[in-house]
C-alpha cells in the first residue's frame, strides 16, 4: 500500500521581516532608530545618514573597491560603511541626527 505524498511547503518567512525595508533593518541593527519607528520616518532619517559627511567618505571607499554603481549598492554601500565605524563613531553619527531633527 502505497502512503500519500505529502506536500512539502517552504518555510514560512515571519512576515514582520519580509515587510520591513532594508534600510530600516541597517538603521535599527546600529542603534540608530528604534525598531517601532514608522517606515516613513525610518526612510527620513536612512537619508539624512546618507547625507552625513563621515558616511559619505566610507561609502564612497566601499563603492570604489566594489565598483558600485547601481541603485541598490547604495543600501549596500550604507550599511557596509555603518558596520566599518566603531560605537563611538556610530554614538557622534546618532547625535548629529538628532540634533537635525531638532
């Protein structure tokens, strides 16, 4: 006698990681936002740490070595320079962002 197949599913994701964008997840994983931060605003502050002069300078080193040039390699390329700072670089980067917001 033969035993039904069974249907192999693939895992299931947790939704809360695949709905949350990757620039919320860098944000939050250096302590930069908290993790109930909306997406809007978690967006607002991703760009203004982007647009910060110390980023600007490892991004650019990590975008020259890996020859860089698409849109998603900016994500990349934050987040790699975010991970090559220290806690006391990363401690001044979210000071300076809330002395933006204020």
């Amino acid at each position: 006698m033969k035993h039904p197949k069974q249907n192999k599913r693939a895992p299931q994701i947790h939704p809360s990681a695949s709905t949350v964008p990757s620039y919320h997840r860098i944000l939050v994983k250096h302590g930069l936002i908290e993790k109930t931060l909306s997406i809007p605003d978690a967006y607002e502050v991703f760009l203004k740490v982007g647009a910060d002069p110390e980023v600007q300078k490892l991004r650019h080193k990590v975008a020259q070595g890996h020859k860089m040039k698409h849109v998603p390699a900016l994500y990349l390329a934050t987040a790699m320079a975010l991970q090559g700072m220290t806690k006391q670089e990363l401690e001044a980067l979210k000071r300076r962002m809330e002395e933006k917001r204020v």
